[in-house]
C-alpha cells in the first residue's frame, strides 16, 4: 500500500513495513495454529490479531469521531480492564485468514484518516490525549511487540530493523509518566540512554555526563519497556537507582497481560 506524500507519510510507511512482516509470518499458518495458546501466555495467535485490529479501530475513531470516541474511552476507563472478554468474542467470530483480512482493512482506515493530519494534531485517548505522530509509533511499537511474541510462540524468526528507534524513542519518552502514573513525583535527574540499534549504530538520549544511565541493545530495552522480559533476562548495564527504578514499574505497552512481565504494568500509560 502507498501512502501519499505528508508529515505523516514516511512514519506511516514504515508502519506498513512492520505489518507487512507480521503478515509474512502469519499467512503460511494453518487453522489449527490460529487457536494455539503460545506458552509464554494464555492468548491464542488469534487473540494477538484481534488486538491488533481492535485498537486500529480505536485510533482510526479518535480521528474521525473524537467526541464519541472519548465517550466511549470514558466509559472503558470506569468500567476497567474488559480487553480480554472483547477480544475473546471477537477472535471467535473469524478464522485465521479472516482475521488478517480484518486487520488489512483495519490498517488502511488508519492510513486514510491519518494521511492528511499534522503530526502534532491532538488526539483523545485511553485516559490522555496524545498527538498524531505518538499515536502512529504506538501502533508500530504494539505491532513490534506483537511480532516478538507471534515469532517466538511459533519458532520463527523476527527481524528487528532500524524502525525500532521509534519504539525505543516512545519508551524514553515515558520514563517521567511511568512515576507520574504512580503519583510520584516526576524525577529530576539526568539520565543516560546509550542503546546499540539492530544495524550497530549507537542511539543516544540525554545527558552524557548523568550518573543515572543504561546502556545496552535498543531490542532489550524495548522488550523490557513493553513487558516482553524482565532486566534480568537482558544485557542492559543499569546504573543508578532512577533509571533501575524506571526499567522495573515502566511500561510503554504491557500488550497481552498474562505475558510473564506484561502484568507489571501498574507503572504503563499505555498508548
């Protein structure tokens, strides 16, 4: 799918490059697998789809009906967690290649209702307005995370690219709103993030002389920040208490809750 030429159009496009290798993976799959419940959590390869999908719907809403979609984020918000029991029903109702069917449809509503929009236009959400240019890297980081778990339930292989400097960039980005979330105060320090990308290139955030800083793969820390691994099962170098802190209660997508990590998600403000 082309995206026309805008603010949003390169960011979109690479959005649509991670689908596209998601959908790689799923389409050789056979009924059978769509229903599995992968060993690190009890949703099946179904119930990742669906989520996918769901919240497509959810932010191509936030565009073209905000005032009834922060209605309805409002009424989820009071009437807590009912994600599970929607997807369920929904996974239910479509086989494997319906779902991804649903999810190609779902994906290019977004494209058409984001195409046009500055990247900074607010946008009503799940407890928190956000802008365009965040909501579009929330839905690149969820199919990133996704992707990790669909591979590794399956045995396959998935290739993280330098599109994965936005999730990293997302996860950053929130280690003030991991403590806000909390009531905490918001720390003050200077932090140091030094992450290697997946091509070698070194990425980096803040202040190099902060004594606060993490060092390691950009994937590990990624995978911690959306609840995929715990710090202990990566190589990152944590030092200092801000940042160790951060890396236990932060959560810049949780994604499937029973996934080992994925409950610990009290510190999140989940895009």
């Amino acid at each position: 799918m082309t995206v026309p030429s805008a603010d949003l159009g390169p960011l979109l496009s690479e959005l649509l490059q991670e689908r596209a290798q998601l959908m790689d993976l799923l389409h050789p799959l056979p009924e059978q697998a769509w229903r599995a419940r992968p060993p690190s959590g009890n949703w099946t390869v179904a119930d990742h789809i669906t989520q996918l999908a769901l919240l497509d719907e959810a932010a191509t809403a936030a565009v073209t009906a905000p005032k009834r979609f922060a209605t309805h984020a409002r009424a989820r918000l009071s009437a807590g967690p009912s994600a599970p029991g929607d997807i369920d029903a929904r996974a239910r109702a479509r086989p494997g290649p319906g779902l991804l069917e649903w999810l190609g449809r779902t994906q290019r509503a977004l494209v058409r209702a984001y195409r046009n929009l500055e990247p900074d236009h607010r946008l009503p959400w799940y407890g928190a307005e956000l802008d365009a240019r965040t909501s579009v890297i929330a839905r690149m980081t969820e199919t990133w995370a996704h992707g990790r778990d669909l591979a590794d339930a399956l045995h396959m292989r998935w290739t993280s690219t330098a599109r994965l400097r936005h999730v990293a960039d997302l996860s950053v980005r929130g280690l003030g709103s991991s403590f806000e979330v909390l009531g905490r105060p918001v720390p003050t320090v200077p932090v140091w993030i030094e992450l290697t990308a997946p091509g070698g290139e070194v990425w980096t955030w803040g202040s190099d002389h902060a004594r606060d800083r993490v060092t390691g793969s950009a994937e590990d820390l990624c995978l911690v920040l959306t609840g995929r691994r715990g710090l202990a099962e990566t190589g990152l170098t944590v030092t200092g208490a801000v940042v160790g802190e951060w890396l236990a209660i932060g959560r810049v997508y949780p994604g499937a809750p029973d996934i080992p990590g994925g409950r610990r998600s009290a510190g999140a403000r989940v895009y």
